[in-house]
C-alpha cells in the first residue's frame, strides 16, 4: 500500500483511502486470529463491514453483470448484495487455500499480474501500480515463505485476509472498467475471465464448502478435502510440487478463457465452460487417491489421469 500511494497520482489516495482502511480491518483482525484463535462468525463480521465500507462508502461495486445469466445492469439493491457476497467469497477463498507453502502467495502474484498488465493495457495506470506492488511484495513473501529455512515466514490469516480483500477490488475494478467495450483491450466476458483467474482458490472453496453442508458440518469447519491436501498425497507431502501443480494450472485456466474470449465465445458458454472443466480437473487429484487406496479405476484412465497431474 505505501508503494502505490508513492508511486501513483497523488488524486489516487482519495480512491483508494477505504481500500487501505479495509486492508488495516483485515491486517488486525487477521493477526488476532492467528495469535487467539477466534470464531469463525466474529471473523466473517469484520468481513462484511470492511466489504460494506467499500460497497457504500468508496462505491466499490459491480454495476453490471455483462450478460451472465442474462443479467445485464444492476439496480443498487442486488448491486450492493452480488458484491457483498463476491468480496466475502474472495477474501475466503484466500484464506482457505492458504493450507501449503506459497500457494495462495503464488496465486495471488499470478493473479495481480495478469489483472496488472490488464489495467497497463487498459490505460489504467493506477490500479496497474497498485496490482504490481501486491505482486512484487508477494514476491519477496514467496522467496521467505517457501525456501526460507533459517528465515521462514508465514502468511497466516493476517496476510490471506488482505490478499483476498485487494484482490475483490481488483476484480471489481476491473469488470467495471470493461462494462462500456471501449478501447482495444476491453472484453465482452471481462466476468467469466475474471472467474478464471482466480479459479482455483474458488473451485476449491465451493468443493468443500459443498462437502461440509453434505456432511452436516459447519462450511467454516477445518479438514483434509482441499485440492492441496489431496497432492500432498500424491506428491509424498512435498508441498513445492503441490504448490507449482495448482498455480500451473490456475495459469493455464487464465490463458484459456483469454483465448475462448480472443475466438469470440459467448460469455455464458465461457462461464460454464471454465466451471465445468475447473470442478472436473479439481476432483482428479482426489480420484486418484481414491484409485490408490484399493477403489476399482480403470488402468487406462488411471494412467491418463497420472500422466497429467504427475
């Protein structure tokens, strides 16, 4: 935050001042988490006012869902509610992926890049600086977090929380910005994309948290039926082939939709498309497990499926 305000027009700072209070909401009830350990509702109603600042206060909004579903403009109601809900996915799809070293970082330096160049390109100079410095400081992050030994840091739900939150704004601003195709690199899909981008902390969440509510727990309880887990498995618990096997495929997803959107697929084909193939390749770490553990899979699938993920 304090790269961007010196780096970025000074007019910036009135934009983004609720962002940085937000950031400050999510840093300290983060660190209270990971020094007390607190319930899971007291953390999700700082959450909702933080996102609620930046709904109301800094008008921080989807406007508009360009097509998806058919739904074009939003009146102010749904508007405030569709990205209240977005902004609290986010934000804790970040913090449930963080379950190995450098995964959430690294999706994150992915993500801010791709949206970065994005808004570079866009002629959106001041959220292109604001992506580039959450990618950088997450770079240095990175390096500490995943082959620090003597020197090892950790995100913990201090730094997951304020990834989240900066990214819901980054992909906010973005989709607002592509709502009026003006310019060479606006995009008609601009929310499907979006999607993709950040697909895996979000397919992630939305299989455990469905797994949970079909086990009758609570979707905020801990357990093992995370993407990562399930390559720990396969990969003997090295968490660095974990760590590279998700973001490679988080990337591949990204190029993907961008080329879907470059050939003139349809917005909602784009979606269901992305969501489909991203809870299909989401379960193959687990079916593989399975197949390992005595479940009946044939070998020549067994062996396809190996080949890809190994």
């Amino acid at each position: 935050m304090i790269s961007t305000l010196i780096v970025s027009d000074l007019s910036f700072f009135s934009e983004i001042k609720l962002l940085l209070v937000a950031v400050i909401m999510m840093f300290f009830i983060g660190l209270k988490d990971d020094i007390l350990i607190i319930a899971a509702w007291k953390k999700l109603v700082v959450q909702v006012l933080a996102a609620l600042l930046l709904i109301v206060l800094a008008d921080i909004r989807f406007t508009s869902l360009q097509g998806i579903l058919g739904i074009g403009k939003l009146n102010y109601v749904f508007s405030l509610a569709i990205t209240l809900f977005i902004i609290i996915v986010i934000i804790n799809a970040f913090n449930l992926i963080d379950g190995i070293d450098g995964l959430a970082s690294g999706i994150a330096i992915q993500a801010s890049t791709v949206l970065g160049i994005w808004f570079l390109l866009s002629g959106h100079l001041n959220y292109a600086i604001l992506s580039f410095a959450l990618a950088g400081s997450l770079c240095a992050f990175f390096l500490y977090n995943v082959f620090g030994h003597k020197n090892k840091i950790f995100l913990g739900d201090t730094g997951a929380l304020i990834i989240g939150v900066i990214i819901s704004v980054l992909i906010i601003k973005i989709n607002e910005y592509n709502i009026l195709h003006v310019g060479q690199f606006t995009s008609k899909v601009s929310p499907a994309i979006s999607f993709a981008i950040i697909i895996a902390p979000l397919i992630d969440t939305l299989r455990v948290f469905t797994i949970r509510i079909i086990q009758k727990k609570s979707p905020f309880s801990p357990d093992k039926n995370h993407i990562h887990h399930h390559l720990l498995k396969l990969y003997n618990n090295h968490h660095l082939k974990a760590t590279i096997t998700i973001i490679l495929m988080n990337s591949l997803f990204t190029a993907f939709a961008f080329w879907l959107a470059y050939i003139g697929v349809e917005v909602n084909m784009l979606f269901l498309t992305i969501v489909v193939l991203g809870i299909y390749i989401a379960y193959i770490p687990m079916l593989l497990n399975r197949s390992n553990a005595g479940y009946r899979v044939g070998p020549s699938l067994l062996k396809t499926l190996k080949g890809i993920i190994l």
